[in-house]
C-alpha cells in the first residue's frame, strides 16, 4: 500500500507529543446553530476556534465571537472560508475543518487529531458513509457522489476515499505545501485529490453525522444549489486530473 492509499481505522491510541490544534470553521447565515458548535467543542485538544464567515446576514458572527471564537471576515466561497481560516491558525500544527450547522459530532475531533499527534498520518478524514448516520441527515445523491469521486481518485492515485466529508483533520504545513486553489465547494476535493497526489499518509475514520440543527444546506438544501455544487465539484475534479496528467507528461518527458 502505498503512501497515497487510504487506510482504514482499526483502533488508534496512544499518546504523544502534544501539538497545537485550530479548529476552522466556515460559515453563512448559521445563527441557530453556531455557539452550541463552539461550545461543544473539547478545549482540552482545541487551542483556537476560527469562524470564518462568508457574510451571514444574521447574528451568526456574533454568536460566534460571544462563544468563544475567533471569527473572520472571509467574503463569499466555502473554499475562500477554508483558506482564510487555514492562514489564520498561523502558529498551529494541526487544522479541523468541521461546518457550522451541528451536523457533525464534535466528540470525534479526539479521534481525527490523534492519529496525526502520533506522527503516523498527515490527513485525517472523517466518512458518513461508513459512520451512524441519523434519518434525514444526508441525502442520498450526496453519499453517492462521495463514492463516486472515491472510486474515480482510486483510479488515479490508488486513494480509494468513501466520502467527501468536510470533517477532517491534517497537517498545516502539508495543507500549505498542496496548493490549495479551489475557492468554492470543490475544495474539500481539490485537498483530497492533491492530498493523495502528494503522497500524504492518508487515513479514514468513520464519523458520526446528524441532521444540522440550523439554517440550510447551501448544497442539499434546493435543486440549484445541488445543480451548482455538483458543477463546481466536476469541474474541479477534471481540472486537477487535467493537471496531473499534463505533470505526468511533462515528466515522462524531462526523463
């Protein structure tokens, strides 16, 4: 197997040096749901929390800072949130992303940040697909696109991921080195694809996932948004293969 497979979990523990973990959070118009994420999440591994928002036109910025977050002017774009938020935790070893929405279970930070800490993986991803997941939670065109794009990337790279989760854990300075382009909801797979094109020690856990406990989904919540997330994503899928492609040539050539 190599450094770009996606290995499964079978039981991470130990202890290990202590590393700095940020978690980012990127939001828009979650007011109902933000200060209970903030609040939830486990201070003994979290060292900051930074909200990134896209413009809420609500008090979720707000919320958020009376929480206990750092909270972030990103301007529109779940990716432009990420990077932000990513050049924010200057100083932090380790970067959370999760969403804003409660859908995600906070109590498995522990478990994305510690194979990281151990010094055995560089990204860590969290799979609804292979976790609970509660009625109504995800739709099912979304854990079918997640297979989908796993099965393509393991024809790529031999990276054979089971979903597209936003919540997931990984190195900063691997994060920064990938660069990361893709400034729209194509992000979480742009770091995927380039994650596992890397060469990064790659890990997936199953991850929990309940029905969000405010606001909606800008991707599942209308037929439009689903239209133009599942465009967005396409378009990044082919954009990165086109480029390792071109690499490939290239090198193939200079050899």
């Amino acid at each position: 197997m190599t450094n770009a497979a996606v290995q499964s979990d079978h039981g991470v523990a130990g202890q290990s040096a202590r590393r700095s973990v940020v978690v980012a959070i990127p939001t828009l118009d979650e007011e109902q749901s933000i200060a209970a994420v903030v609040r939830s999440l486990p201070r003994t591994i979290v060292a900051r929390v930074i909200v990134a928002d896209g413009g809420s036109r609500d008090a979720t910025a707000a919320r958020a800072k009376a929480a206990g977050a750092e909270v972030i002017e990103a301007g529109r774009g779940y990716g432009r949130a990420c990077l932000m938020a990513t050049m924010a935790a200057e100083g932090a070893d380790i970067v959370v992303f999760m969403d804003g929405d409660g859908a995600d279970d906070a109590a498995s930070i522990a478990r994305l940040v510690e194979p990281i800490r151990s010094g055995r993986y560089d990204f860590v991803i969290g799979s609804r697909a292979r976790g609970n997941r509660e009625p109504g939670s995800i739709a099912w065109h979304q854990l079918a696109a997640g297979r989908l794009a796993g099965w393509a990337m393991r024809l790529l790279y031999g990276a054979g991921y089971t979903d597209m989760c936003a919540f997931r854990a990984i190195r900063r300075d691997a994060l920064l080195e990938l660069g990361m382009r893709e400034l729209t909801y194509g992000w979480n797979l742009e770091m995927q694809m380039r994650a596992a094109r890397a060469g990064l020690r790659i890990l997936e856990i199953p991850v929990d996932y309940r029905r969000r406990r405010g606001g909606n989904s800008k991707v599942a919540g209308s037929l439009i948004g689903t239209i133009r997330a599942g465009a967005r994503i396409l378009a990044t899928f082919a954009r990165i293969s086109i480029e390792t492609s071109r690499r490939a040539r290239n090198h193939s050539v200079s050899g």
